[in-house]
C-alpha cells in the first residue's frame, strides 16, 4: 500500500500524508507501517479512506468553455484546483 495514492482524500480531510505515516496537522500519528510491513491505523475516518475503492485526484479546474480557472486570493480555499474520483 502507498499512503500517497490517498493523500489528495485524506489531505481534503485535513490530514498530513507522507510516503511512510499518516498524521494530523498537529503531528499526532494516526497510520503508519510496521516493521513487517503491514499497515496499522488508529482512526476510524482514515481507515474507511484507505479501504476504500474510490480514488480521488487533484484537478486544474476549468469554466465552461475549457478554459483554467484561476486562484482568488481573497479566500483562503484554492478555487484553481478541484478534486475527483478516478
């Protein structure tokens, strides 16, 4: 498993990915690899996204008419990048 493939649902979660651990933004581990090499997990909500089939990426957004959508700097969510499900 590649903690990487879900990092764009589990970023949009509000969590911190990493290629080796999963952790919240104030650093609290919640999956990682044990030394055998199998996956471990304490959250619930991480879980669900780890198992699940969905795959979600991160996408330039675009207007009607094909054309890139650009960021406002005025909000604080980036209206230049959209997510969705491969």
């Amino acid at each position: 498993m590649n903690f990487l493939d879900y990092k764009t649902a589990l970023e949009d979660q509000g969590y911190t990915v990493t290629k080796d651990i999963i952790t919240t933004r104030l650093g609290d581990v919640l999956a990682g690899f044990d030394p055998y090499g199998s996956v471990w997990c304490v959250d619930s909500k991480v879980n669900e996204i780890l198992n699940s089939d969905v795959k979600v990426e991160r996408v330039r957004a675009r207007t009607d008419k094909g054309h890139f959508v650009k960021d406002d700097p005025t909000t604080p969510e980036n209206e230049a990048w959209v997510t969705k499900k491969v």
